[in-house]
C-alpha cells in the first residue's frame, strides 16, 4: 500500500504489527502515537495559524512538500500554503512561493542538517524574497521523510516551529533557525 496521509501510516503500522504476529504492539503503538498528535493538537488549540511553506527541493525545479506533511502542518497549529494534503510534492516557481506571502519557512531537503542548511544559504535570496519572519531547517530523513512513527516526532517539532512558546522542541529531531547571511566585508 503507497501510504500518502498520516492516517494510512497509522493504519500501516496495524498491518504491519498484524502481519507480524505484534497486533497488540501495533495497536498499543498506534494509540500512542494518536495520543501524542492529540496533545499537538491541544497545546495549539486557539493560536494564531501561521501561513507555512515548506520546501522539499529548492534548485529547479523548486519542490513544496507534500504528502503528509501538509497535514503535519494543521495538524501542528499552521497552514500550509503551498502544498495539498495526500498529494504528491507540486513544482512551484520562486515567484509563485512569494506570493503566497508565508509567515513561516521550513526547509526540508534530503541530507544532514548541516547539508540542508548549506543548500539553504546557496538560495538564500530566494527564501528570504518570500518574506517569512522564521526560516528553519530541518533534517527531513529524521522526521518527514518516509511515512512512518517517526512523522508524529515530525509533527511535534513542526509544533515547536510554529508555536514555540506553547510547545518545547522534542530533543530526537535535528532542527535550526536559518537567519541572513553577514555581509562580506572587502579585505585589504
């Protein structure tokens, strides 16, 4: 089964549990992992939704996230402007993101934190042309990636991104606050 939503992941750890001889795990773990996105949902409940784009690629073409991850977003107290909830990612332009005028930006391409961050900064003047007041980093593979128990850690971090003075950051997911760049100074 291709999974495309936070619920079929759900749902697939039950097959997979029950296809195993570990139903009763599968179904234990799946009440834990609804019980953590719950307490998401509740810690954000009533605060101002924040406009999110999250980008998946960000040479040509430009990549929105997709799938799940649009859903982490409501799920984490955002909306997400740019991407469609059980869809695939959608190839946007620069200028197409810009006008969407988000308030938030998550950077969530393939590779270490360090790698994202580095292929951040070499389209800096691109995210920044967006206008969003944070602009963050994160190691996709770690939490947004691949449809599993980890996209509920996903969920929680996006939670700490958008919200943080009503969530803490979960300590398991690698994340940063990208800022400009210091100008260059000319050297002697």
């Amino acid at each position: 089964m291709k999974v495309a939503t936070l619920n079929e992941m759900l749902e697939e750890v039950v097959r997979l549990g029950e296809a195993t001889g570990t139903g009763e795990d599968a179904h234990e773990l799946r009440g834990e992992l609804e019980g953590r996105l719950a307490t998401v949902r509740a810690a954000v409940a009533g605060a101002t939704v924040p406009r999110v784009i999250a980008l998946e690629r960000l040479f040509e073409p430009v990549r929105v996230a997709g799938f799940w991850v649009p859903e982490m977003i409501a799920i984490a107290g955002g909306e997400d402007v740019a991407g469609a909830p059980g869809l695939a990612p959608a190839e946007v332009t620069w200028g197409e993101l810009a006008s969407l005028r988000p308030d938030v930006v998550i950077v969530m391409v393939e590779g270490y934190l360090e790698d994202v961050q580095a292929q951040a900064m070499e389209v800096w003047e691109h995210i920044e042309g967006l206008g969003a007041d944070r602009v963050f980093a994160v190691a996709a593979q770690a939490a947004y990636s691949d449809p599993g128990p980890r996209l509920v850690d996903g969920v929680e971090l996006t939670g700490h991104l958008l919200h943080p003075d009503l969530m803490d950051p979960p300590g398991n997911t690698p994340f940063t606050r990208l800022r400009s760049p210091a100008p260059r100074t000319a050297q002697a």
